[in-house]
C-alpha cells in the first residue's frame, strides 16, 4: 500500500514537472488584459423583487443572466477560424493596401485580380489569375504595349475564399510555417471596438515573428482590416489593408487601367527545346556533385571555407579588417588547402558563420568584419526560412551552372565565328535584360564565359562589369568538373580560387572535432550560443 | 503571502499587476483542467490564456475572492469543451483546415498522464485543489494553506484524501 502511495507521488510530481515545463502564457495574457479597461466589481441589483421570487421571475432572471453571459462572452468566442469563414457567402472581397495596391477576390467564380500602381503613376501593374482554368493575364506599362498571357496549373493551395481572398497564395502552399500561433486581443479603430488576431511564426527554439494581424468586426465576425509583415520582425516592412465587400468587381484587367485594344502575347517566357535540354543538362551536373565535400574560396580579401553533408551545410568566412572596421586588409595564405583550412581560425578574424538545415538559414555575424554605416557594431544572428533547394543558392561553386532558377524565353544561338565549336551558346532575353553564356558541354556544363546586356535608349549595352570567366577547369576524384578560377575582366579585382575536395564520412567527422557531427551543423546551436553571447536574433517573417 | 482573496481585492482596485501574479499562482492547474479535456498542449495554452483573459473581464461578479482558483478552473473547463465540440464539428463537416489557428497536433499528452489528470479532475472541489496548488504549481503545503486560507492541518488532511481518491479511482479504470 505505501508503495501504491509513493508511486502516486511520483506519478503527480512528473505531471506536475511536466506541465510547469510548458512555456508560461502569463505575458500574453497579461499584454491583452492591459489593453483591457480596469476591471469593477460589479454592484448587486435586485430587479422587483416580488415579482423575482416567482417562478415567472425566476425564468426571467435566468433569460436575463444567460442574456448577459453570453453578451459579455461573445467576443471572446471569436476565434480567427470564424473571421476567415465569414467571408464565404460574400461575392466579392476588395482590400485596399497603404502601398497603393488592391486585391480583388471574385469568391463565386475563382478568380483574383491584382493592381498597382506608382504614386507619379510611372509604374503600373494590372494582373488577373483565373484558378479554374489556370490562366494567368496582365499588364505592365514597362512591357511595351502588350499583354501578357501565361498558362499556370492550379495548385492545391489556396483551398478556401479566405486564402483566395488575402493573397500570397502564390508561395504559401509551398512554405507554409510548421507552428504559428494567434492570440487575441481587444482593440479600437476609429472609436469602435474590435477584435485584434495576432499571428505569429514560431521558428526554432521557440522564436516568434509577428506575420500577420487580422482585425475583425466581433458582431458581424467579417474581418476590417489586415497587416501582412514580410520583413524581420522590426515593424518596418508591412503593408495595412482595409476590407470591403463589393457586389461586383472587374471583368477584366481592363476594368483596373490596362489599356484596351492590346495584342496578348502568349507564353511570353516560353523556353525553346533546344535550350531548355541544355538547361537541364547544366541542373543535373549541379545535382551530380558530390554530397560531402569541403569547398575553400579564397580572394584577396576574405577567405570561406563550407561543408557541405547530404542537405546540411556550414560556411565560414574570414578576413581582417582595420581597426575602424572600415576598410577590409588584404590576405595572404599558405599554398596548401589542407593548411588554410586549419590555420584560419589562429591567423584570421571570425566574420561569419552560415548554417542550413533544410528548413532555416542561420546567419550569425560576428560583428568583428566591415562595419556598415547603417547598422551598429555588435554580433547579429538572422534566421530565415528557406525551402529545399536553398542549398543551390548557398553553394559557392553554384554560379558555375546558370539557369537553376531563372525562368524566360531562353534560346540557343550559333556560336559567333572565333568562339570554340565545342562551346554552347545560350541566350536569356527578357524586355530590358540579357544574359549570354557559352557552356562547355564536355565538363558538365560549365558556364566559362558569361555576358550581360541592358537595354538602353531601345539599343543592348552590355554591362562589363558583369562580365565573368571561368577557367583552370578541374576534375573532382569522383568525375565532376568544376572551375578553380573566376575573374571578372570589366573590373579591377583579384581573381577567386576555389578548392574543391570530396570528404570521407571519417574526414567529416574529423572537420567537426569535439563537438561532434550533429552539433557542427546545428543551426539551433549556434542560435543558442549566439543568443548566450547576446547577439541580437532577427527571425525573418514568411 | 498574500491570498487569494486579498489579491482579487486588488485587482478590483485598479492593479492589473496583482492579475498577473494571481495568474502564475493557477496557471498550470488551469493548463492541466484544459489538457484533461482538449489532450494537446499548444491548444491548451492557448485556451488557459483565453480563460485567464475571461476570467479577468468577469472578475467583478465573483462573489468570493478565495474561490478564484475553482471558479478560473471551471471558466476554462467551459472554454476546452467549446473548443473541442467546435473542433469536433468541424471534422464532421469536413471543412478546409485553414492551419493559421489550429492547434497542431505535435504535443499530445501521453495516455498515463491524461488517465492520471481524468482523475485529478474527478476529485471533489476541495481536493482537487489542493492537489493542483501542491503537486502541479509546485506550492509547499503551507503556502497552499496561506493561498487557499485553510489550517495547514486541513490542507495535509485534503491531500491524504485526495491520494486515497486518486488510488481508488485508478485502479477503476
């Protein structure tokens, strides 16, 4: 029986271990309850008492009671859920943000139009999605007198007219956050009471940014007002829209400004055949490279050394500096990478460390590089939130194969007289830019010589400083290629060198040293440790 | 320490900070009445937040400041079942998860424990109490005695009691 009792004991010590090691709630709820007037006590009344102590009285006590409870708990009954559902039954669905856009949602039929424009009225842009037949539509006064028209398959995302309503349909559905929360709170516009819905992500180790607030009417439930935050969480990148409920909306882009009586030009940024198989070709030699390895960039001024294991992927870059921490020093290094990778960390300075863990990207600046005039001295640490293939963004060597995420018309041309028969030419040419590279096809595709053009007075001009050549063409152990050399001739600068090197999974584990394998890529970690050390965490809204 | 009834009376003077202490006095036991009933920790803590949020716009109509605890207990007991009958009809309708506020359900509480507070919840008022003020706010028993003004004869008497009730209960299910 005393055995029973101890083991009781024990059983209510853990839950109640467990639950004081939830996070507390105390200051959301204290931050929307000083938002909240002073709570009274509320003074007895008798209604005629003679008639209350009949039974008719009695039920009409208790109509009145029930009457009250549910007037003083109706508001509080609202949660966002019953916002978004309110719109269901409204035809139309208008917001009218502060940068001058507007969204206009035709809920019955499935369709969303999009307008902006300039406040001197240079720039305007009208846009119709038709998500029943995937056709996309529009208009930009930069584009020349035409319209475009592209086809697009319907994604399952966005489901519901809320979705459709608010936008950013285009991108949620593919990054959506795996935790958000929403608190409620009491608030005003214009003299009227509402209520306010906070959204906020929460990213690792529990850091929230606010992404979103929704203000809604707690009558009607319809929602008034929405701010979407697209920035670090400094309150200084949203945009506010007002709600309205039309009966009817536009027809057409014409209906928001587009002029009438344009040509519509379809599939605009259509890719050829041709280059669209080179393209891929260039995707797959990206893909092919091996999955461990060790790249060593180096310049006359910084140093970066990355590890990159399957999705996991760390950089750190070094350099000197002077002592104002304005102008970078210039750097020599031992020959051998073996010896830069290991004397690094005892002869150079700690500028940055980059991790990715294939859902964030933590950035953590030591506050010991360059000192940008706009920002103050001191270690920082950003945490974005990237989707699967950030990866090819991060790879050093990633600008070698072009083409992963650009999408336009694109073609290939025969090569000029001078150029090697083996090179392929490849042309990108949107409205005012052009991007030219001649790829070698026999080294996986490697862009070694790349050219970019704007258009100027309705002539190309080409940018020289944008020019870039790639050269000393090396081959990794496990058969790929890559370019050691890269200089760019249209400006005065260094060229960059970069070492390349396969890793063994005992090499990688040797890299990350006591710490351990895990530890070297975790992200949390180093926010952890950042965060002991005081630097200051942004955490980047959606 | 001050108790219960003496911090209600302050609040109802005008300081919102007493609020916020008589908050974290009941906040986990708040959080295990929602857990017994919604079984999720995410939806839990929003929903303890709600009821604190609730409580305190009420607060004016509580007759007897010693009761906060119960009466705070009970509002959020109302407010879990609301939300788990609105969840519920919502699955029967079948209708899009919007996910913005949507608990999600990556912090079940495991089976023993939610058995182990279906019973906590089950005790009588007084021992229930007792119970969440000492094993789930972490309160020594003279503290629970200050807080809930019971002897602390009364209060080490309650939780033997409420042991005994909890074995009992237990073993019967």
């Amino acid at each position: 029986m005393e055995k029973e009792s101890e083991r009781l004991d024990q059983r209510l010590e853990s839950l109640g271990g467990l639950l004081r090691s939830q996070p507390s709630v105390t200051r959301r709820a204290m931050r929307a309850i000083e938002q909240m007037p002073p709570v009274k006590r509320h003074r007895p009344v008798i209604f005629m008492p003679s008639v209350a102590r009949s039974g008719i009285g009695l039920a009409a006590c208790f109509l009145i009671g029930v009457f009250l409870w549910l007037g003083l708990g109706g508001p509080a009954n609202i949660t966002l859920a019953d916002v978004q559902k309110s719109i269901d039954s409204k035809p139309w669905v208008l917001i009218r943000y502060d940068d001058g856009s507007q969204e206009w949602a035709n809920l019955r039929e499935r369709r969303s139009f999009f307008t902006r424009a300039d406040p001197d009225g240079r720039n305007f842009y009208a846009g119709m999605r038709d998500h029943v037949q995937g056709i996309w539509r529009s208009y930009h006064s930069n584009w020349g007198r035409q319209i475009h028209e592209q086809p697009f398959t319907p994604r399952p995302y966005p489901q519901t007219p809320w979705e459709y309503a608010v936008g950013d349909w285009d991108d949620r559905g593919i990054e959506r956050f795996s935790r958000t929360v929403v608190e409620k709170l009491s608030d005003n516009i214009k003299g009227r009471d509402v209520v306010r819905f906070d959204t906020y992500d929460v990213g690792p180790l529990g850091f929230r940014v606010l992404a979103q607030q929704v203000w809604a009417d707690p009558e009607t439930r319809l929602p008034i007002r929405i701010r979407k935050y697209s920035g670090p969480d400094r309150g200084d990148r949203s945009t506010t829209g007002d709600f309205s409920f039309p009966e009817t909306g536009p027809s057409s882009i014409h209906d928001l400004g587009a002029p009438q009586d344009l040509p519509i030009v379809v599939n605009w940024g259509v890719i050829e055949p041709a280059a669209q198989a080179v393209v891929e070709a260039a995707k797959q030699a990206l893909r092919r490279l091996p999955q461990s390895t060790r790249i060593i960039q180096k310049s006359k001024y910084g140093l970066s050394i990355s590890y990159r294991s399957g999705n996991r992927f760390r950089q750190e870059s070094y350099g000197k500096t002077d002592a104002g921490h304005s102008t970078p020093l210039a750097l020599e290094f031992p020959d051998d990478p073996e010896q830069i990778y290991q004397w690094a960390p005892g002869h150079l300075t700690l500028f940055q460390v980059c991790i990715y863990d294939v859902q964030y990207e933590y950035t953590y600046d030591t506050g010991e590089g360059l000192w940008d005039s706009s920002t103050a001295p001191g270690a920082t640490l950003r945490v974005r939130r990237h989707g699967e293939d950030w990866m090819d963004a991060l790879l050093p060597i990633r600008d070698q194969w072009p083409f992963i995420t650009n999408v336009g018309p694109m073609k290939v041309l025969e090569n000029e007289p001078g150029t090697p028969p083996s090179l392929i030419w490849l042309r990108y040419e949107g409205l005012n830019l052009r991007r030219d590279w001649r790829l070698d096809p026999s080294r996986d595709y490697i862009c070694v010589r790349q050219f970019e053009f704007s258009k100027k007075a309705g002539q190309w001009v080409e940018d020289e400083s944008r020019q870039t050549e790639r050269t000393d063409l090396t081959r990794l152990a496990s058969g790929q290629w890559y370019a050691r050399t890269v200089r760019n001739p249209g400006i005065i600068a260094a060229p960059r060198q970069f070492d390349v090197k396969v890793l063994t999974e005992a090499e990688m584990e040797e890299v990350a040293g006591t710490e351990g394998f895990t530890a070297f890529f975790s992200g949390e970690k180093l926010l952890k440790g950042a965060t002991d050390n005081g630097a200051t965490v942004t955490f980047w809204a959606r | 320490m001050e108790s219960d009834a003496e911090l209600v009376r302050v609040v109802l003077n005008g300081d919102r900070q007493a609020y916020g202490r008589l908050f974290e006095r009941h906040e986990r036991s708040v959080l295990a009445v929602v857990l017994a009933v919604l079984g999720d920790y995410h939806a839990a803590q929003d929903v303890s937040q709600d009821a604190f949020v609730k409580a305190y716009r009420n607060l004016g109509g509580l007759r007897k400041g010693a009761s906060f605890g119960p009466w705070v207990r009970e509002i959020a007991r109302h407010e879990a079942i609301d939300v788990r009958r609105r969840a519920s009809q919502r699955k029967r309708v079948e209708l899009p998860d919007n996910g913005t506020d949507e608990p999600p359900n990556d912090g079940h509480i495991d089976e023993q424990n939610r058995l182990l507070l279906d019973a906590v919840t089950r005790l009588p008022k007084h021992e229930q109490e007792v119970i969440m003020l000492h094993y789930f706010e972490d309160h020594p028993v003279k503290t629970v005695s200050e807080m809930t003004g019971r002897p602390v004869g009364t209060v080490t008497m309650q939780l033997s009691r409420a042991r005994s009730h909890l074995q009992k209960s237990l073993k019967e299910s």
